[in-house]
C-alpha cells in the first residue's frame, strides 16, 4: 500500500482500523518528502526525523489505549509559513523575521493540533505573503510540480505544492487574494475559501477591519476539504467578527459523506467569464473553464451567462485601498526603519507606502462601495434553489497560465499592460470583498499541458452548500487525475 496515494479520509479509516501505524504513515510522507521536495522547494523548516517518528509512536500508543485525538490522528502536516506554530520558526518569508519561532499555535493550527496531527515542519511562501508566486530571499522559489519552469502560485504555494505530489494529507492555507484558489488551480488540486469569520483568526492585531484574509483548507478530494473545514471552523471568543456555531455537519467521515451526497440536477451556475471584456485573459483560460461547464451541463446543471451589475473600475480602487490599509499593520513598523525598509521587496513597499499615505475618507469611500458590491454580488445568488438568480458564480481562477518561474508577476495580457503586481489576480476580488464562500476545482488542462482552475462562488454563509456543489461537480472530472503529479 502507498500511504501517501490515499485521500486524507481514507489515511484517517485505515489508521483507526489499525492496518498500518502512525509510524509507516510518518516515514512514508517523510521519504516522499526526501524524494520530492528538494526539486520542488515546498516543504520548508523541516523538523528532525527522529524527533517525528517518536510523536508517531507516541500517537500509536494512544490508539493501543483506545483514544483517538480525532480523524487526523498520526497525520504528517505542514502548516503555511504565514500562520504561527509554536516552537517551530514562523518566518513569512521575510528574512527580517527569519529567525522568529513563535510561542503559541494560531488558533486554526491549535485546532489541527487537537484532532491528533504532528506538525511536521512549514509550506513556502511569498515574502509577507504578498504576491501570487512563491519566492522569497529565506528558502528560494517553489515550482509548479507540473513544469518545474513555471510558478505554483501563491501565497499558499508551497502547501498546494506539497498537496499536489503528495508530501502531505491535507493542506491549510490562507486567502486575500486568491491564495487558496490560484495555486489550487495552478497544480490541479482544490482550494476552498471559507465565509468572512467562519474560520476565526487569533493573535491578529486588527479583528474588526482585517476580515478579508482568512485561513482555509486545502485537499485532493471535496472530502478531505470538506473534514479539515469542519476542524478549522467555529467560533471563538477571541475572535469577535466569527461565525457562530460550527459545521457540524463535518465532524465526522460518515457525517461529512451524507451531506455532500448529491447531483447537480436543478443547480444554476452564473459564468461570469470575463466580466464582459473588463478582464484580460490569456488564450485558453475562457475555453478550459467552459468544458468544465459543459461537463456540468451532462450531469444536469444548467449554465447562466450572467454580468456583475457594478462599475468594476470603482471596485477596483476601493479593492487597492482596502488592501494597502491591510498591509500596514505589518509592513509600517519595518517601512519606517531605514535599515529594515531596505529588506522589503518593492511590492511590498508599494503597498505600505500607498496605505500610508491614505486618508480616513480614503478608507471611508472604500468602506461604501465594498458594501455596494455586496448588496450587488449576493442579489444575484438564490437562496435555497428557490426563486430567481443562481446557486453558484462561476470566474477563472487566473487570467493567465503558470507562467516563467524567472519572472516576478505578468506585466501584460495580450495587449493589456498590468498596472499593478497583482492586477492578473482580478478575478478573485469579487468572493473576498464580499465575504463569500469560494472553491477552486480542477478545471482542465490546456495545450501545454499545464492545469487550470474554476472558481464557484456561493451565497452568504452557504460553505456547506457550496462544497455540495463542489463534490457533485467533482463527479465529472475523474479523468483529471486529481493530486496526483
């Protein structure tokens, strides 16, 4: 048996059946660790071998005992180098903060810690996280496993990476810009974004306004998405923006079985496309998208071109102040420091500069219009498959292939000049400015044999239903050969 070919939600069964130990799980994903990642660099700050072969054993024992810490019991995880672990350096790629070990889990780890996972070691990111490419001046680039001259995406490219050639289980990741969602479609893998608060974040110095980024789950199955949601989600009284409650329904393998047990028939998807020309998007990206569409069609969907009823230049503006007023909490301190400002990659820069020279009325008008767009965006989804609108949106994940690992971001979309390091990114704004739940699925492959993703947006709060979809959806594309490179 190949331990690491399994979907995380067979790993948990046949660990609690006792047909293979913690340890054969720990030394599989650990050698294929050793085989894999020093051509693909997604793995970083390992921890020492035998150190993790004696927490397996010790994981082995509690089973002999008859205790299970929950369904990641033994699993192998590496924790995105963003969020904190405690004892094990957290150092966002920045090498400002390269030697930085944290003294407490964030609270999404604590909670993958408490279902019985052994953190292992961390994912690569870009430098602060910013940037859809994963490169940094502490570990080097990490590389699209599909052409290893090509990007994987970002910022959680190193755990899609690791997810996609099997290093790990299951991924966690975080999302502003598309983090989950691109490097998912990039590597052929599924990414999910959760609704704004339902995974809550602490320490965070901003937990009133900084409710755009979120953590989320990353796997090879809508399963295994849908069971790490369910440890990661819930609220906390920490966090005072979280959801109440917590997704049950994804407690358990057999409970998060029945309730993605469905079809698509009936369900109205809304292709959003290229926002009626406003988008830029390479060859191919559309079409790849479209055949993940029809498929969607045979199973019983039906596919509604819809247009985004907003002035997409006004989202826009208010999306780049919002997120440079994001930026600063973490960036201003360094900025203000010759010596350290000088350690900053120029996106970096560029975003703590502009938020720094913003105004309260700035940051006002931006508020205004982000509330617009919600009023907007979510009167176009249905509520429970009744009445007018659609169950889902549909947009790219990108608007561009992988492209050169030797370059920093797209400077052009055909005849279209990008104004920014990350306006290729577009596409992802709308989920996240709303607060929507959003999934990456596999969508199809294009002439160079490179993966491409599609995004379906659901309505507020609906993650459940969202991910319903998903698992109906994933039906249609077994012969993508999902997570498996």
């Amino acid at each position: 048996m190949d331990l690491t070919a399994l979907r995380a939600s067979e790993l948990s069964e046949v660990i609690h059946d006792r047909e293979v130990s913690c340890i054969e799980v720990m030394t599989a994903y650990l050698d294929r660790i050793d085989e894999r990642n020093p051509s693909l660099n997604a793995i970083v700050s390992l921890r020492d071998r035998e150190v993790l072969i004696a927490e397996a054993s010790g994981r082995d024992d509690e089973l002999a005992q008859g205790r299970s810490r929950g369904w990641m019991h033994g699993f192998p995880h590496a924790a995105k180098d963003l969020a904190e672990t405690a004892g094990l350096r957290t150092t966002m790629g920045s090498p400002l903060l390269a030697d930085q070990v944290p003294a407490v889990d964030a609270l999404h780890v604590a909670r993958i810690r408490a279902v019985g996972a052994i953190i292992i070691a961390k994912t690569n990111v870009p430098e602060f996280g910013l940037g859809s490419n994963t490169f940094n001046p502490v570990f080097g680039a990490t590389v699209n496993p599909y052409d290893p001259s090509r990007v994987a995406g970002g910022s959680s490219g190193g755990a899609t990476v690791a997810l996609a050639t099997r290093m790990v289980p299951v991924a966690d990741g975080s999302d502003y810009m598309g983090s989950l969602r691109n490097p998912a479609g990039w590597c052929n893998v599924i990414g999910f974004r959760p609704s704004q608060g339902r995974v809550p974040a602490f320490p965070v110095r901003d937990a009133y306004t900084g409710q755009c980024a979120t953590d989320g789950p990353m796997g090879r199955t809508v399963l295994d998405v849908a069971l790490l949601l369910g440890t990661q989600a819930g609220w906390d009284r920490r966090a005072p923006l979280s959801v109440a409650g917590r997704l049950t329904e994804f407690d358990s393998i057999e409970s998060a079985r029945r309730s993605l047990d469905g079809d698509l028939t009936g369900v109205r998807v809304g292709w959003l496309a290229d926002l009626d020309g406003h988008l830029a998007m390479e060859p191919g990206i559309l079409e790849v998208c479209e055949e993940a569409l029809a498929r969607m069609t045979d199973a019983g969907a039906e596919i509604v071109p819809v247009s985004l009823p907003f002035d997409h230049d006004r989202l826009w503006e208010a999306w780049l102040l919002w997120r440079h007023a994001a930026c600063l909490p973490t960036l201003s301190p360094w900025l203000r420091n010759e010596r350290t400002a000088a350690q900053l990659k120029p996106e970096a820069r560029w975003e703590a500069e502009r938020g720094m020279a913003m105004s309260a009325m700035d940051l006002k008008r931006a508020a205004i219009t982000r509330s617009a767009f919600h009023e907007a965006i979510t009167g176009l989804i249905r509520t429970n498959r009744t009445g007018d609108g659609v169950d889902v949106l549909a947009l790219p994940t990108a608007q561009v292939w992988p492209f050169s690992i030797e370059d920093r971001w797209p400077q052009r979309i055909g005849d279209r000049e990008m104004d920014t390091y990350h306006r290729w990114m577009e596409c992802t704004i709308h989920p996240t400015f709303a607060g929507l739940p959003a999934i990456s699925m596999p969508a199809g492959f294009g002439d160079a044999g490179l993966p491409a993703g599609i995004q379906l947006i659901g309505g507020p709060l609906d993650d459940a239903g969202v991910l319903r979809i998903a698992a109906a959806y994933e039906q249609t594309i077994g012969h993508l050969d999902v997570g498996n490179v």
